[in-house]
C-alpha cells in the first residue's frame, strides 16, 4: 500500500476524540436487514429441501449449525 503525499496528508482536518462524527445507528440498520434476508433464504432452502424434495443433507445440516454458531 501507497502512502499518500505530504500534500494530500496537508489537507486532512485535525482529528477529533473529545467529540468524534459517527454515523448513528447505520451499521446496526444495515447489519439488520441483511442478517433478516440470510435467515429467509435460509428458510427457503430448508422448506424446499423437506417439503419439495423430501431430502435433508449434510450440506443442510452444516448450514444449519453455520446459522446458529453464527447467531451466538
């Protein structure tokens, strides 16, 4: 990785801990949503593999452990 040139470095503003900008609650939205969105197509698959199918593999069952490791 390139460092940036003096000149650019220059123009940064001075940085601030007391009181810094943040973002709100953005990331947390945005984790939400896809999060939600995982979990259905999760649930998708699952109602295809048992009630269309009729089959439950180990590839099932490896997303299945995956989906709650994931949510601890």
């Amino acid at each position: 990785m390139r460092l940036p040139p003096l000149y650019v470095v220059s123009t940064w503003p001075a940085p601030n801990y007391v009181d810094p900008v943040t973002h709100g609650s953005a990331l947390l939205i945005v984790n939400l949503i896809f999060i939600i969105l995982v979990v259905i197509a999760i649930l998708g698959r699952f109602y295809a593999r048992l009630f269309i199918k009729k089959w439950f593999g180990w590839d099932d069952s490896m997303i299945a452990l995956a989906l709650v490791s994931a949510a601890q």
